[in-house]
C-alpha cells in the first residue's frame, strides 16, 4: 500500500513537471500573437512592482545589517576587518541579494497570482472570457509572466543597493568607515563576472515566480478550497524551482567564467 502510494505520488509529480513544460511551452507560442496586451502588461508591471517594492527594500537593509553584524567579529579576529566591504559587496551581489529577494517576491507575488487566477476559474469569469472571444491565456497569463520577468531584477538591484547601505551603516558607526570609503571598496571589488551572471538570473527568477503563480491558478481545481490550495502550492514549488534555477546558473557561470 505505501509502496503504490510512492509510485502514484512520483507519477503525479512527473504528471505535473509535463503539465508545467508544456504551459510554459504555450506561454513562447501566445508571446508573439497578436493582440498584445500592452496596458494590461503595464498594470501587472505597476501592481507587482510597486506592491513588492517596500518588502524588498526592508528585507534588503536587513539583510545588509544582519550579515555585517554577523561577520564583523570573526573578521577582527582574523585582523581582515578592512575585507568586510569586499566580502559583504560580493556576497549580497551575487547570490543573497537575488535568491532572498526572489524568495520574498515568490511569497508575495505567486502566492498572490495563483489566488487571484484561481479565483477568476472557480467563479468561471476565464469561461466567460472564452466564450466572449477573448483569449484568457494572453490576457492574464502572457501578462503576468513578462510582467514579472521584467520587474524582478529591478527589485533586485534595488534590494542590493539598501543591503549594501545597511552594511554600510554598520561599518560607519563600528569601524569609523566613511560611505564613500565603504562603497569604493565594493565596487573596487566588483568584476563583470560578478554582475552579469547575477544579473541574468533574476530574469529567469522572475520568470519562473510568474510561470508557477500562473500555471497553479490556471489549473486550479473547482471550490474555495482549491484557490487555497493553489496559492500555497505555488509558493513551495516556485521556491522549489528557484533554488534549481539558481544552481544550474552558478554552475554555469562558474563553467563559462573560468573559460
């Protein structure tokens, strides 16, 4: 009995990772069909930036503060207090800053798409834009994705802009170490091959946020408990899926980097 409910649970999950690709698949196919919904795009763009904006910018300083705060001690016991900048720069650039800030918008905007979606199937108002000739794909789905693939390394670059002000912070007031002095040793620090790797996978964070959020309201099951369902089960697989995405873009990264 365990045994067949594993393998149906495999079965499922494999179901489903079809399911998502051939979504996904659909979303490249609309993408270039007209008509493109162009407003719509701008108010997703606005309504998943603008709302996301305060939750990034306070999760970012925070994060500048805790991990200054954090390493500063086992730094002065090294004697490397004057690497904090350095060490702090990098780490919020390349990895902290996207992954945290993805994870915070994977709560706050796949949670909110897969309800809102959701919703729109059980009251039957994606049925109704069907039958009224409109395609319901392009309009809510194409939207959405490009919206939050776009919109997403922006609240980055904003996140790691207040981290590194929040650690600035620290090191002003611990270390006596002037703004200026602080942010020319980050960006002193700074290759291209730190930013442009990092840059470029916001892009498919975002994308993926919006691809999860979409497909688990579109496919959502009939009653309220089904957009519940589909909000929760679109945070837990996107973060799933992020920390993948993350690891196949470190990987190759590292592989074209060291070319």
């Amino acid at each position: 009995m365990a045994q067949s409910t594993t393998l149906k649970n495999i079965a499922d999950f494999f179901k489903e990772i079809g399911e998502l690709s051939y979504f996904a698949g659909r979303f490249f196919k609309e993408i270039f069909k007209p008509p493109f919904e162009f407003k719509e795009f701008l108010r997703q763009c606005y309504q998943m930036g603008n709302r996301s904006l305060v939750l990034v910018l306070v999760t970012g300083f925070i994060i500048g503060l805790v991990v200054t705060l954090q390493s500063r001690p086992t730094m002065v016991q090294f004697g490397a207090v004057s690497w904090m900048p350095r060490m702090v720069g990098i780490s919020i650039v390349r990895e902290l800053g996207p992954v945290i800030t993805a994870l915070v918008c994977a709560g706050r905007i796949a949670s909110g798409i897969g309800a809102e979606i959701g919703s729109m199937r059980v009251t039957e108002q994606i049925d109704a834009m069907e039958v009224s000739g409109t395609n319901p794909f392009k309009y809510l789905v194409v939207t959405r994705i490009l919206a939050t693939t776009f919109m997403l390394p922006i609240l980055v670059i904003l996140g790691d802009a207040v981290g590194l002000y929040g650690s600035a912070l620290v090191e002003y007031f611990k270390g006596d170490v002037s703004f200026q002095l602080y942010f020319n040793k980050v960006f002193d620090s700074l290759e291209f091959g730190d930013l442009i790797p990092a840059t470029i996978k916001t892009f498919f964070f975002g994308y993926v946020i919006g691809l999860v959020g979409c497909f688990k309201g579109y496919y959502c099951k009939k009653g309220t408990a089904g957009v519940g369902l589909a909000a929760n089960t679109a945070v837990v697989f996107t973060s799933m899926l992020l920390f993948v995405v993350d690891f196949i873009a470190v990987f190759i990264s590292d592989i074209f980097f060291e070319l």
